[in-house]
C-alpha cells in the first residue's frame, strides 16, 4: 500500500453554539459516514468559535496538512457569521459580494415577495473568485477555494452541498472491515492484542469494550485497504482468543471439550 492510495480530510466545524452545547452538532457523524463510504480518510475534526482569528489558524493548519477541508457553519446573514470573512483572510484574498450569489438570491427573494435585507446579502459574500457550492434547499451557495469547502452549518442544507460536490472529489482505496466478537475484557487480552497489531502493521485494529450481563466482553474490528492483510490478522485475534480461552480452561483445571 503506498501513500498514493490514501486521500485525507479533516472538518472544522464553527460556531459559539457548538462550544456552548446549545446546539448538538450532527454534521460530523454525517461528513464521517459520508467520507468512509466514498473511500476519503476523515483524519481530524475541529471545533471552534466565531472568532475570526481561531478560525483562520484552525483553517491555515487543516489545509496544508490534508487533501481536503469541509467547514460547517457561520456563513448566514447575522453579525457572527464571519466565516466568509476568515476564510478570505486565511487565503490572503478579499471578501466580496459574489455577482452570481447575488443575483441568485435576489431572485429568489422577489420570488417569495420578500426585501432582499443588506443582512440578506450577506449570504452572498464569499472569497474573490471562488467556486460555488450549489444549495439545493434554501439557495444561498457555499464555497469552495482552493481545497476548502465552506457549507452551512444547518445539517439539512449541509448534506444537501456535501452531495452536490461528493462527484467532484477524488478517493482513495476503500477501507475494508471486519467485526470479532472476543469474550473477553482489554484487561486479558491488551497485551497479546497489542503483539497482533505490531505483527500487521498496513492494519489498524480497534478494541470496543462491552459490558452486558455483569461481564466484560471486547468487540475488536480490524480495518485494511487490502483484503489478505485483513484476513491474517484477523486469523491471528481468533487464534489469540482461542489461546487465551485455552490458558483461563487449564488454570480453572477445565477442558475446553468438557
């Protein structure tokens, strides 16, 4: 597996609210499933508030480091929503009042018989010459310039713009996975777990505690770009299982046959 076979991301979600916990973020569950589907390695999420400074060195760190970048939130009508502002700040590029938008917006404002508000407008600000995002539910477009893309944070016009650019990007190789259920605690099985993943390194394995029953047990799920990795070290986690439960049956003097 070469470098070339993987395509990275990372989210920066923005806004005050977020940070408050007055709103419940949904969108980076969503831009999760979304990128693991289409073979993109969600690699890092932030969050921050509406401060144009935290965004702009959140936003310059993301993108320099990862193939792509989706924010969420602040690019609405009101005084906070300063994304447009911090983005064109972050490129060194003005913040304008893009022709396109605006004529998208005024139309369709006269449409539903409403003033089109400087407020209003300002949904219509984004970088000098950046691309837009079409909005297939309220209008007003997202962005994107460079590798950024700039959304809505409101969960329902965001999937609709992750959708309408998704096409557009490329992928990588999709990662395959497979669940084990292990009887066990990560108490009994961290150690040797631990030597399994060292003996497959093209795979990460993950370890997901349960506890059901008043008893421990381990969900381990195994993730490969390549299906014969994959398959050999999961043959070697149900071979550590079987070991463990081999080596608990003599210490108990029982037989695993009994």
């Amino acid at each position: 597996m070469t470098q070339d076979n993987i395509v990275t991301a990372a989210m920066l979600a923005i806004g005050d609210e977020l940070l408050s916990g007055r709103t419940k973020d949904k969108n980076i569950g969503h831009l999760a499933d979304i990128l693991t589907v289409a073979a993109i390695d969600l690699k890092e999420v932030r969050i921050v508030g509406d401060e144009e400074d935290a965004i702009v060195e959140a936003l310059n760190a993301l993108r320099s480091k990862y193939d792509y970048v989706f924010t969420s939130g602040g690019i609405g009508p009101t005084h906070d929503d300063i994304t447009a502002d911090a983005v064109s700040k972050a490129f060194g590029i003005p913040c304008e009042h893009d022709a396109k938008a605006m004529k998208l917006l005024a139309d369709m404002y006269a449409k539903r018989d409403l003033e089109f508000t400087e407020a209003r407008q300002r949904m219509a600000r984004m970088p000098q010459g950046a691309q837009h995002i079409p909005n297939a539910v309220s209008t007003a477009p997202g962005f994107i310039i460079g590798n950024v893309y700039v959304m809505a944070g409101v969960p329902q016009v965001f999937d609709a713009m992750i959708n309408a650019v998704l096409p557009e990007l490329k992928t990588g190789t999709k990662v395959l996975s497979l669940a084990i259920s292990c009887p066990f605690g990560e108490g009994d099985i961290g150690t040797k777990l631990a030597l399994v993943q060292k003996s497959h390194p093209d795979t990460s394995i993950g370890s997901y505690p349960r506890y059901i029953g008043g008893s421990f047990s381990t969900e381990l799920v195994v993730r490969a770009r390549d299906e014969t990795k994959l398959n050999a070290a999961a043959n070697d986690i149900r071979a550590m299982i079987e070991g463990i439960a081999r080596s608990k049956a003599a210490a108990s003097g029982q037989s695993l046959e009994a």
